[in-house]
C-alpha cells in the first residue's frame, strides 16, 4: 500500500474516532466538525480508489 493510501486511511479512522468521541460527549458543533472531516476523507479515498470498508479505529 502506498502512503499516500496510508495517510489517506489514517485520516478516516482519525475522523471516525473525532466523530464517535463527539457523539458520546453529545456535543452538536464537534460532531458537524467531525462529520464533516470524515466526510471530506470518504471522498478522497474515493476518488483514488481506496477501500475505507475495513478501516477501524484500531
């Protein structure tokens, strides 16, 4: 896997973890922020075609 796919991966989990954190500490801007990020990595990986199925926070 390339770096590049690896950094773009990271990222996901990053904004996963971000999302879920927001979630439980039921903070409505943190979440917009966080849903926003895993977003914007979704669609990066996406774009140059990397699988995010499997990508997990650990």
């Amino acid at each position: 896997m390339s770096t590049f796919a690896e950094a773009v991966l990271e990222r996901v989990r990053a904004a996963r973890v971000r999302l879920e954190a927001a979630h439980a500490a039921e903070d409505a801007f943190e979440t917009a922020l966080a849903e926003d990020e895993l977003e914007d990595a979704l669609r990066l990986a996406r774009k140059h075609g990397i699988c995010t199925e499997e990508v997990t926070d650990g």
